[in-house]
C-alpha cells in the first residue's frame, strides 16, 4: 500500500515518519522549502516513544507520484483549498483522502470536491509540533487514530490501512460512527484551544486555578449544547468525559493553537471556533464565552504583526 503524506508537518511527519519505518510505501508530497529541509536533514522525529530518523521518499508535485493509494491530509485548514489541485490528481488516480485536520468543517468542503466514496473520516489525538530546524517533537503519550468511511468503500483497504498503523505501533481504531468520533475530537480540541491561546499556558496551571476552571467548564457546557442542538447522537455523558479527560492529561499540554500562536504563525481560529459560534448562531444558540475567546485572538488569527509599542 502506497501512503502519500500531504503535509509534512508535526502531525503528518509523525504519522508518515512512523510509518515508513514500520517499512510502508510512504511517499511525502511538500512544498520547496520542506523538501529542501527534508532531504538534508532527513526526517527526524524525538518522541516520548523513541527517537528515530528516515530519509523520506520526497515529490513537489502529485503528477510525479504513481499509484498512490491513500492520501494522509495532515495541512493547515487554512491551506486546504490550494491543496485541491493537488489531491484532484492523487484521486484521480484512485487514491482515498484520509484527513486528520482539525474540525469538522473540512469534511464538506472534501466531499464536494471528490465525494463520499472516496473520503475517510478521520481524527488523531498527538501533540507534537516543529523546532525551529524542522524537527518533530512529540511530547505526550498521545499518539492515537481513529477513522472509518464516510461512504462506499473497500473492505479490504480499511484493514490493510489498520494494520499498517498497527504495524507502526500507532493506536488505532476503525470506527463505524466516524462522525460521532470527529465531533467528540473536535469538542475536545475547540475547548482546550480555546482556553489554552487565550490564557497563554498549558492545561495545569489552568486546571489549578479556579476562575480559569469554572470558564473551562462553561466552554464545555456551550460546546456541547450547540453540538446537541445538531441531533449527532452524541452521548449526554460526553461533557464529564471531556472534563475527565482534560483532567487526566498531563499539566504541560497545550494546544497547537496555543503553540502558533507562541511562534506568531497564522491561527485555525475561523475554522474551529469560528465554525462553531457560527453553527450555534445557525440552530439558534448564542456561545458567550467563545465569542470572548474569538474577539481576543482574532488580533493574531493573520499570525503576528510588527506592531511598535508606546508607554503612556
């Protein structure tokens, strides 16, 4: 099987880089500056779960790949739509997009473009993010994948995709209700972003401090109320599940939203906050809290501006 990585980032890199040394066909499609990086440094990857480097099989451009099989979308949704082109060829030649992109809302913009059949749901679970010399760093024990199909799909690929995980030792799951699964990720994902770009800390000291918590717990609750009102068959137990699991969680993690903004990179602020005030304004909910949130890093959604400072 053939796995063409589009997005060589922290999470594609990690996934494909895990991949590849598992001995899978893993092809990295990037943009010059990438390819550069890559082949003289090779991929190297430092993780809790042990440091290794490939020297990847790189292209610039999808018309040099052959055969490819499945896409692994790992971009910025902010870079999705000048990736189309790019994956209009790689289907064309009857490749299957699994994305594991932040959100939801990126699954029909998918669908329109190539249809159910040939679009996995997909979700991961990883924080990882790039030195500044183009290096992952995998920091938590989380390194976990979930997908399953959207439509009609082969059988027989959706286990060769579970086993080739397996084989590189990534938790994985088909899931039959890959929807379900994508929105409880992006319950999750929209709430610690959230609190950990507008507080500028990871989940600890956040979780220690009272004030913080409580805004925690009312983003959790506005969350999931607008998800509810969606009728998704999501279950009532899924905010204590969260809070749980924002819980148990180590206290240095944070989102990569936090971390971009940290670099002064452009923010996935429209797409998933954004994305849910706007769909709670659609079923006629109002999301106080996380329209606070949005107004306070809408600043730096663009990334970081020269901006001169003066004393009063």
């Amino acid at each position: 099987m053939h796995f063409v990585v589009v997005g060589a980032g922290a999470v594609g890199g990690y996934f494909g880089g895990k991949l590849a040394r598992a001995g899978a066909s893993v092809t990295f499609l990037v943009r010059e500056r990438r390819f550069k990086q890559l082949a003289e440094r090779g991929l190297r990857i430092h993780s809790v779960h042990g440091n290794f480097t490939c020297n990847p099989s790189l292209a610039l451009r999808a018309d040099a790949i052959v055969d490819p099989k499945v896409i692994i979308l790992a971009v910025k949704n902010y870079h999705l739509q000048s990736t189309l082109p790019q994956l209009t060829d790689l289907v064309q030649k009857g490749a299957k997009v699994l994305p594991l992109l932040n959100g939801v809302k990126h699954i029909d913009r998918l669908i329109e473009a190539f249809g159910k059949d040939a679009v996995l749901g997909g979700s991961c679970y990883v924080e990882a993010t790039l030195n500044s010399e183009g290096d992952i760093l995998q920091t938590s024990p989380m390194q976990d994948v979930v997908f399953g199909p959207l439509g009609v799909m082969d059988r027989s690929l959706l286990t060769q995709i579970e086993l080739w995980f397996e084989r590189a030792k990534i938790p994985v799951r088909l899931s039959p209700h890959i929807m379900v699964d994508m929105w409880t990720k992006y319950l999750f994902l929209v709430t610690l972003s959230a609190i950990t770009a507008a507080t500028r800390l990871p989940v600890g000291p956040i979780r220690d401090d009272p004030v913080s918590y409580a805004f925690l717990r009312e983003l959790v609750s506005e969350a999931f109320a607008i998800a509810k009102r969606c009728e998704l068959g999501l279950s009532d137990d899924v905010p204590d599940t969260m809070l749980t699991r924002l819980a148990s969680v180590t206290p240095a993690m944070t989102s990569s939203m936090h971390r971009d903004l940290e670099k002064g990179l452009p923010l996935e602020l429209d797409d998933l906050q954004g994305a849910l005030i706007a769909l709670g304004r659609e079923k006629g909910l109002d999301a106080p809290h996380f329209e606070a949130i949005y107004a306070l890093l809408h600043p730096f959604k663009e990334g970081k501006k020269d901006v001169k400072e003066s004393a009063v």
